[in-house]
C-alpha cells in the first residue's frame, strides 16, 4: 500500500481551522482563521467561486445539504445560520461566550448541538434554531462533539470524555482520558470500542461495555486532533500537531504509513482537520494554510 499526494490548494491568508463536505461531490468547504469559509473543487484542483466572509475567525462548520444551510461556528463564540439557496444570513446566533469549535447534526432529534470554548453545550432546532438547552459541562473548552451508538461523546480541556444519553442529555460515564486535554473521540465502525485522542498524543482504546481503557497507543509527537475512519471501516487516520498523518489498519491498529517530510510533500505545521472523500482518498488541512489531497494505491507495496 502506497499514499501519495495528488493535488495541493491555496488560496486562504489563516490557519484552516475545519474541513467538511461541500455542496457536490468532490467539493470540500474549509474554514479559516482569515474570517473565511471557502469552497474547493478537488477534481479541477481550484478554488471554487463561492465563499462567505464573516467578521472574525471561523473555527467550525457544517453543510445541511438537504436545508441548504451553513452553519459557522466563529471566534467569538456566535454561531452563524446562511441560507444558500435564499443567498443571506437567517441567524447570528450569541450563545456563547469563547469560540465554537464542534457542530453536530443530531437528525434524529432534528437537532443542532454546538460546542462552546465556555464549556457549555447547546442545543438548537434545525428549523427556526429556537435554543433548546444550554449547559456547562466543564470548565474547559469544548473539543469534539461525536455520536456513540445512541449516545453523544463529548471531549474536553480537563481530560475528560463524557458521555450523555439522546435525547435527555444526562450524563452517563465521565473518562479521565487524557492528561492535558481531550480533543477528539470516535467509535470504532466495527467494534464496541471508542477510540480518543489528546494532548498526551496517544491514541486510547475504551470498551462501552464500561468505558474501562483496553489500548494504549503512543502514536505521535504531540497532540492528536482528529481521528476519522474511511466509509468502508477498514481504514483510519489520525491528525496532529506535530505536523504528521498516520494512516492506520483498522483491524487491529497496526500503522500502514507515516506521511510526514521529507518523506511525503507534507505540511510544514499543525494538522488540524481531516476528511475522507472516499476509501482510497482523503484531504488534510492545517496551520500551514494548505489543502493536501492524498491518494491510496492498495496494489502497491508500502514505501517502508
């Protein structure tokens, strides 16, 4: 197996902050510390000519393609609603009180749950975005938002993974995870496991039986941002600040590849968001401005 990189994108003058699906196939929106949300079209290797520009840093996003909305989750703490099709603003939405850093769509609840720096979490209608709940759940900022079967994973800046039950939101389970900081978690597709990652820069296995940890992964340098499992399973990719992909057998976690320089035309700074686009194909973005596409070749012997 084979990784290399097929296209490279620039375009944005900050730190990309999200990456997440645009509104067609081979499209992705990034959102930036430039104030921006840009569109990308990965097949021609452009920049799309749609963009919305806000009035502060974007740390989070969401596409809800069937509504036509963008939603922006900014520096400040405000959550933005665009209607696209209508071509304008329907809310600005001051909840809380530090930046958004997680949007999660809920379908079944018809719910938006956003994720604050303040610590709190808050729960919109994905109609009229009428507030439902809000609520401190640390005192640090919230990381990661991510379903769990019929619950809701919940990272944070103590350590803590916490998770609540759908749709009453009670706490269930709190886990010390991570010294320093919980920044991510995700179930595993094939297994009762949830799988984190954190400050510590390990990758921590833990069963939902009883959330006992079962792995321990010392799996990069510094803090692992996000973790993502290609749409097949088999896959998964982990993202850090020390400015390293890995790409990892699903199966039982064995490291497929290391893309990093100078081995890999790979990024100079922290790598903040990930995205699959398929199960050979995937976009990494981060602090150093750039869009990387990255293609699998599963013929080809790895380059280790």
């Amino acid at each position: 197996m084979n990784v290399r990189k097929s296209k490279e994108l620039a375009g944005h003058a900050g730190p990309i902050y999200a990456l997440f699906p645009g509104r067609s196939e081979g499209h992705v929106l990034t959102a930036s510390g430039d104030k921006f949300i840009a569109e990308w079209n990965l097949d021609e290797g452009v920049a799309s000519p749609f963009s919305v520009k806000l009035e502060e840093a974007v740390f989070s996003g969401y596409f809800h393609e069937e509504k036509q909305l963008l939603l922006a989750g900014t520096a400040s703490g405000n959550l933005h609603v665009i209607d696209l099709q209508a071509k304008k603003e329907l809310r600005n939405l001051a909840v809380h009180k530090k930046g958004v850093f997680a949007i999660i769509h809920i379908p079944q609840e018809n719910w938006f749950i956003i994720g604050g720096g303040d610590g709190f979490i808050s729960v919109w209608d994905d109609a009229q975005f009428e507030l439902i709940r809000h609520f401190k759940v640390s005192d640090f900022k919230i990381r990661s938002l991510s379903l769990v079967d019929e619950q809701l994973a919940v990272t944070s800046g103590d350590g803590f993974i916490r998770i609540f039950d759908l749709p009453w939101l009670n706490e269930q389970n709190a886990i010390n995870a991570h010294e320093g900081g919980a920044y991510c978690a995700v179930k595993h597709p094939n297994k009762p496991v949830l799988i984190s990652g954190g400050k510590d820069a390990h990758l921590r296995f833990w069963h939902l039986d009883d959330f006992s940890e079962i792995r321990n992964i010392p799996a990069h340098n510094f803090g692992i941002y996000q973790i993502k499992f290609s749409p097949d399973g088999t896959k998964a990719l982990s993202a850090s600040r020390d400015k390293t992909l890995k790409l990892w057998n699903s199966e039982d976690f064995g490291l497929i590849e290391r893309i990093e320089r100078p081995k890999y035309p790979a990024h100079t700074h922290s790598i903040n968001s990930i995205l699959w686009l398929d199960n050979n194909q995937f976009v990494s973005a981060g602090d150093d401005r750039k869009i990387k596409v990255w293609n699998i070749d599963e013929s080809l012997e790895s380059r280790d």
